[in-house]
C-alpha cells in the first residue's frame, strides 16, 4: 500500500492543533486521521513536513486510503468545504439509519450549514431522507423535535431482532438505546401469561414479547392517536394479531382487579405515579417490568422506597435491576423486576 507522512499529535493537544493543521492546509482533508496510543496520526499534504517540524510534532510514515476504503464521514467532509476547520470536527460521526432515514445530531453551530450537511450525508450514505434531532422528546406524548435537512420525511421500517417496526421519526420516537431491553422481551418465558404492556408506544417491547415470548395475550395500551397508528400497523407486519389486543386508552382507565401474569412499564420520570393501577391489575405472583431513572449507585434503594409506598403492606420482592442505558451526568435509565404478592 501506498504511504503517506503522518503528523504525530499528542492526544491532548488534538483540540488545539488539528484544526490548526486544516487551517494551514498542512493536513490532508480528504485523508484518515486515526488513533494510536496517546497520539492522532493526521496524514500530510506532500511537501508539508517541514511546516509540521516547524510546530514541533514527530512525523512518521502512514498508509493512505483509497476513497472507497475510507469511512462515511470522511466522505461528507470533503463535499462540505465551505465548513472552516472547527465546524468540520463538528459534524456527527455517528447516526441512526431507520430504512432510507438517516437522524443526525447537529450542534447549534452548524444549523446554518443544514441544508449542504444533508445533502453531503445522503449522498455518502445512500439515503433519502436526512433529519437533524433537535431536542430529543418533549411533552406527555413524548414527540421528537425534528428539523428536515434533506428529502421529504415518511414512514419507515426498522428491523430489529426479528421485529419490524415502521414508524415516521418526525412524528414518534425510537429509543436505540432500549436494544437489549427490547431483546430481552423476546427472550422471556411467558407461556400462557395475560400481559399488560401500559405504555405500548408502537409496539417497542410488545412486539418481540408477543412474537418470541410465547404469552397467551397481550393488552397493549397507548394514548396518543399517531403511536397507536402504528403500533396497529405493527401488529400486522409481525404478525401477531392473535396474541395482541391493541387499546387506545390512557391506562388508568383499564378496567378490573387481579387479572395481569406480567406487566410492561417501559415509562420514565413519572412511572411511580402509575404504580397504583399496575398494583390493581397485577395477579398475585405478578412480575413487573417498572422502569425510571436514577442516581447511578442509589437504583435499589430507590425502587424499594418506590415500592414500599405504593405496596403498603402487601409483599413484594425485587428480582433484579438493570442498567437500560445512560439518562444524565450520574444518571440512568434502569428497569428494575419486581414480583408481587
């Protein structure tokens, strides 16, 4: 393979000198910069190292990419060159494709650039639509904030552990971080329990339950009209009508007492306030899914308090708590298990 001269720059000054390379046209903008040990290997434009001897950096020998070889990201830089430097180090080096749906973050100072960013990660990804996050969810129906950078939003389909999810990311969210709770649905013995799923959404940990779990029915119950759409589209792509009743209701109107093997609470912040009904419906020996965030480190202390003052003196017992994913500084999401009496 071919090689290149490659600034050595110390990890610790890569904020300072890197863009400071680009800025010189020192550093190749259409090259690799990789990681080795506490050092960023950036590769040269030839007849450059003198320039970076200047600056005080070790140069050393590199293999140079072919463009086919070099990864998405490096693809969009080089068709954004009205990005200065400190923009380019800027852009999102990862996303979240869903179908021909490409989701971006973008950092507030590239929100000028939108349009041109979109256009560049459509084309190095091969999709249709480009959508830029803007705030992640808000309000009761916890709706995604979304800014279209490039093409015309609609609905998509997510594969996932066997499960299809279609859905219209400007109009639902999908927690990618909830992947292991979702192929832990898939991965439960419920043979023959009557689940209620109280925050079905479109169907996150309904559907892989339902197909894989083996339960004789599922209740799952979503409030906003746009969720329960596709939760009922979903239910027909998975095939698994038979086994999922599908209830457009907030949950606290569920009627009766003592009738659910299982129940789902996949809900966080305000999931204790919804305890009271889990408790009505839950058969003794139920098992419930309860989610929140918490302190790192104060998680079962917490769900016990949480537990103890809903339960009053009926017994229950925490099977197991664990980490969904990170929510805050010092905070996660956990999903605690707790059988009840």
């Amino acid at each position: 393979m071919r090689q290149v001269s490659e600034a050595l720059v110390p990890d610790a000054r890569a904020a300072e000198l890197i863009p400071l390379l680009f800025d010189r046209g020192i550093a190749d903008p259409a090259a690799r910069i990789s990681g080795v040990g506490s050092f960023r290997r950036v590769p040269l434009i030839p007849g450059q190292e003198t320039a970076v001897a200047a600056l005080g950096l070790e140069i050393a020998a590199g293999p140079a990419y072919s463009a086919a070889s070099r990864p998405p990201l490096e693809r969009v830089q080089e068709q954004l060159p009205e990005l200065s430097a400190a923009e380019m180090v800027q852009l999102p080096d990862k996303w979240e494709a869903v179908g021909g749906t490409v989701i971006l973050k973008l950092v507030p100072a590239l929100s000028a650039h939108g349009a041109a960013i979109g256009r560049a990660y459509a084309a190095a990804l091969g999709a249709q639509t480009v959508l830029a996050d803007m705030s992640g969810i808000s309000g009761e129906f916890r709706q995604p904030q979304m800014q279209v950078l490039y093409g015309t939003p609609g609905e998509s389909v997510k594969t996932e552990n066997g499960i299809r999810y279609c859905f219209d990311a400007t109009q639902v969210m999908f927690a990618s971080g909830n992947l292991n709770e979702r192929r832990r649905m898939g991965e439960l013995d419920c043979h023959g329990e009557t689940v209620v799923d109280m925050f079905a959404g479109i169907g996150y940990f309904t559907l892989p339950l339902a197909k894989f779990a083996r339960p004789r029915r599922v209740y799952a119950c979503e409030k906003n009209p746009v969720s329960y759409h596709f939760l009922l589209k979903n239910i027909a792509l998975n095939g698994v009508g038979n086994t999922v009743i599908p209830v457009l209701a907030d949950n606290r109107s569920l009627l009766g007492r003592g009738w659910a093997d299982r129940i789902l609470m996949g809900y966080v912040q305000r999931t204790a306030e919804f305890l009271p009904i889990a408790l009505r419906l839950a058969k003794p020996g139920c098992v419930i899914h309860f989610h929140d965030t918490y302190c790192v480190g104060q998680q079962e202390e917490q769900v016990r308090e949480v537990f103890a003052a809903a339960c009053g003196n009926r017994p229950f017992e925490v099977l197991g708590i664990r980490e969904v994913k990170s929510f805050a500084p010092s905070v996660s999401h956990y999903v605690a298990d707790v059988s009840v009496e």
